[in-house]
C-alpha cells in the first residue's frame, strides 16, 4: 500500500537520492535489512538534458549546454512507482534511486529514512560545513586605520 507523500517531500529525497554519490549510495543501499522485488517499467537508459542558467540568477534563461543523465522507472509490489535521475551514466544508481524512492512511498519509508537519506544529508552537511570553511579562511577583511593626522 502506498502512502500519501507531499511533493516537497519527495522532491527532496530525490534531490538527494540524485546527487549523491554512487559509491556512498551503493554502501547505504546495501544497509537496508530487504528490498522488494520490483517490476521495470522503465529500464535504465542514458540519455541527456539541457541545462540553463540565468544571467545574475535573475536575468533571462539561457542554455548553458548539455549534461548525461540516466533514468529508471520501477514499480513494486505494492504498487508504489519510483523514478530515478541520477547526473552520468551508472545505471545501477539510477535504479537504486528509483527502488529507494519508490519505498519512500511504502512502510519502508522509516527504514530507508534512517539508513539511507539521513545519511545522506549528514554527509551534504558536512560537505557544505567544510566548503564554508576553507572560504572563510580566504576571507580578507579591509579596515582603515586611524592616523593622529586628521
């Protein structure tokens, strides 16, 4: 049976189930005490996408060039569909994205939350926390010293 998912929800997990990395994935995925059998709607394909960008962020769209995306579509038993878009060409991640977004849907969604996506955002965290770090140490601060002169 599937659950009710709000779409903010789910386009976050997918957000990190897509970025993350495929090693770190696999490690996680492989955590899980079972996964379900599933059916392959769409097996996985490598295909790509355009991607734009803006000007300042705010200024007209503009395509800034081509990237390689795979993609899967599954369903299990329970009927939960999952999709899966990862950035290259693994196929196996992107199945492992669909088959772990599709368990979001399910019973198992506590399960994969604790194993797999809090993970997941732990390791973004630090990666963020880090990379803030290495820019505040070339930070430079300009200050005016007073001279008696004036």
């Amino acid at each position: 049976m599937t659950q009710e998912i709000s779409p903010e929800a789910r386009k976050a997990w997918m957000s990190l189930l897509a970025t993350a990395p495929e090693a770190r994935l696999a490690a996680l995925f492989d955590t899980l005490d079972q996964t379900p059998d599933h059916e392959t709607l769409r097996a996985p394909e490598v295909g790509g996408v355009m991607v734009r960008g803006r000007a300042g962020g705010t200024g007209a769209p503009f395509n800034l060039g081509e990237m390689t995306v795979t993609r899967c579509t599954l369903k299990l038993a329970s009927g939960a569909v999952g999709h899966g878009y990862v950035q290259g060409r693994s196929k196996g991640q992107a199945e492992r994205a669909a088959k772990l977004d599709a368990m979001m849907q399910t019973e198992a969604a506590a399960e994969v939350e604790a194993k797999v996506l809090s993970p997941l955002r732990a390791d973004r965290e630090a990666e963020r926390t880090a990379r803030a770090a290495k820019a505040a140490a070339t930070k430079v601060d300009f200050f005016t010293m007073v001279r008696g002169e004036d």
